[in-house]
C-alpha cells in the first residue's frame, strides 16, 4: 500500500526509509508515522539496534500474535551470494529447538531487506541488567552462564556457532529464564575492503570479541566460550575484562593479550567462579575450554562452591536453628 498523508492525502515519498520514522509530506508539511509492512508483518515499536540491523516489535496478521522482526541492514543482505548465506544459516538456526534459544518462526526479504522473525522475548536482556545494577550477585552471572551454555551447546550439535554473543543478546523470559538470541548472522557483517591489513575495523562488540577474530582465523565453539566468558565477567564483575570501545584491530591485538583479572577487579567473587572465568577469556584457544560438557562441568562445581560457603556462613550464624530444625 503506497503511504499517504493523513491530512491532505498526498502520496509519501517513503523510499529508503526505515519503520517508524516519521516523514515530512511535501505539499503540507505535515509530519507522518511511517508504518510499512513486511509481508504480513506490522512492525509496531523499536526494541534495539544493532550493527546488523534493527529489532522490532511487530504483528503478525495472519496468525494475530506478536513477534520480534530483525531487519538487516541493506548493505548486509544486498548481495545475492550473501542473501543465500543468510538464508540458509537463519534455516539452520531456526532447527534449534531448545529452552535457552530464542527460537526463528520464519525468514524472507522485502522492500530489498532481509528479514529473521523470532519470539518475543519482552523482559529484557542482560545488558539492561548490568545498566541498571552494576554488578550482579555471582549466583545469578553462574545461573545465567550455564543457561546460555547450554543454548549454545544445543545449537553448537546443529553445527552453529554464534559469532555474536555478547550482554545485548541474552535475553529473559522472566526473572530466572534466559535465552541466547541472533545465532548466525554476525559472520555476513561487510568489512571494509580498502582499509589496511594492519588496522582493519572488526564488526563486533570490542570487549566481548574473540582475539583470534582480530588475526583473521577461524572461529570455532572457543570463541563463543571466549565471548561468553567476557560476558558473564561483565556482568559480575561491572566492567568488561577489556575495557575499550576501540574497533582498531591492532589496538585490541594488544589489550585481548593483558585480560584483567576479575578477583583484581572484585575480590569478593570465589575463587572457583573466577577460574572458570579467567579460563575461558584466555587469549589463546588452545588454553579455553574446548567443550561445553566441560565448561557446564566447571560452571556446577563453582555453584556447588558457592552453595557450600554460603550453607556454612547461615550455620554460623544460627546455631540454635541448625541444632534444633526438625527433620
């Protein structure tokens, strides 16, 4: 349908707009909501944008429910031999069918964009928690942590790996379940071609990228186990391991070999906890856990840890309760 006006009927130059913005008509000078469909979805608010692209909120008409649509960014998707990536590693993401995966309802393209629809996931994501509280108690980053391994384990038996995993993409179906969104896509960002080997821009979010990313290699389930690392570490710590906001290659080269150490930054987090941690942030591979079976076995001995300090510090602190509870 070709947007109009809404006061003088005017037709609306809305080519290379995005979603909800507002566009000036020209005879009146009357500024317009812009609501363009993709295919049978209305999108209906702005949830986040990204590198990639941006989520929306957004109706689906034929089956009246709402969902998250994610449009890629044109210069992502405007190739074909990109377009048939996206396709069939979104198809591939949406055979993932796990409690802790945001699940893919569909795909398809249209207005020359390229688009993943996915549950709606409304309660947030980790990054607004870190936003909000700062620091976040060392029994929740761990709940959260063997959660999202989990996802990724389920996926990583598909064959994904996740290229992407960072605070913005753990989302929460409520206070305790999380759930690891946008597998796959951030492989097919554009680089650009012209800058030097040396300095190169990396698409990514800086503190939470893979090093081996900035030398150009191969990335593998180890660098989803490094992503997550910086994540968690983030989030219990309140500051990344790589505190920088710089996309210079070279510059990052550098600081993913110096990590910080976390019970540097927050010394009340266990030691167990911060082994596991230290460990899957290590610069080199080869030092990471190369399994999730093995990583999930770390992450419940740490919690078991944890579980055993804080029954012994309630037993200190009640006697009387501890010597006299009933059976």
């Amino acid at each position: 349908m070709t947007p109009t006006c809404w006061i003088c009927g005017a037709v609306l130059d809305a080519g290379g707009y995005e979603p909800l913005v507002r566009v000036v008509c020209r005879n009146c000078g009357q500024k317009n909501l812009l609501q363009r469909t993709f295919d049978h979805f209305v999108p209906v608010e702005t949830l986040g944008a990204g590198g990639m692209g941006t989520v929306y909120k957004a109706r689906d008409t034929q089956l009246e429910r709402f969902v998250a649509l994610k449009l890629l960014r044109k210069d992502v998707s405007s190739e074909a031999e990109h377009d048939a990536q996206l396709q069939q590693e979104a198809r591939i993401a949406a055979s993932v069918n796990h409690p802790n995966v945001v699940q893919i309802f569909s795909l398809g393209t249209d207005h020359g964009q390229f688009y993943v629809v996915m549950e709606l996931i409304d309660h947030g994501s980790l990054d607004d928690l870190i936003e909000s509280q700062g620091r976040l108690p060392e029994e929740q980053v761990l709940d959260v942590g063997i959660q999202i391994a989990r996802g990724l384990r389920a996926a990583h038996r598909k064959g994904l790996i996740h290229r992407d995993v960072k605070p913005a993409n753990i989302l929460f179906v409520d206070e305790q379940a999380a759930k690891i969104g946008d597998f796959g896509l951030a492989a097919f960002a554009t680089q650009d071609p012209h800058r030097a080997e040396g300095d190169r821009v990396i698409w990514g979010t800086p503190p939470y990228v893979a090093p081996e990313r900035l030398y150009n290699q191969p990335e593998d389930v180890r660098s989803d186990i490094y992503s997550l690392g910086a994540t968690l570490f983030h989030a219990v710590a309140g500051k990344p391991p790589i505190d920088s906001d710089t996309n210079s290659a070279t510059e990052l080269r550098e600081l993913k070999q110096r990590p910080s150490e976390l019970r540097a930054i927050a010394p009340e987090v266990s030691a167990p906890t911060a082994r596991v941690l230290q460990r899957m942030i290590a610069p080199d591979p080869k030092q990471r856990f190369s399994l999730y079976d093995e990583l999930l076995a770390e992450f419940d001995v740490a919690r078991r840890a944890l579980e055993i300090a804080y029954a012994r510090r309630r037993s200190s602190r009640w006697p009387f309760f501890r010597l006299f509870r009933p059976n």
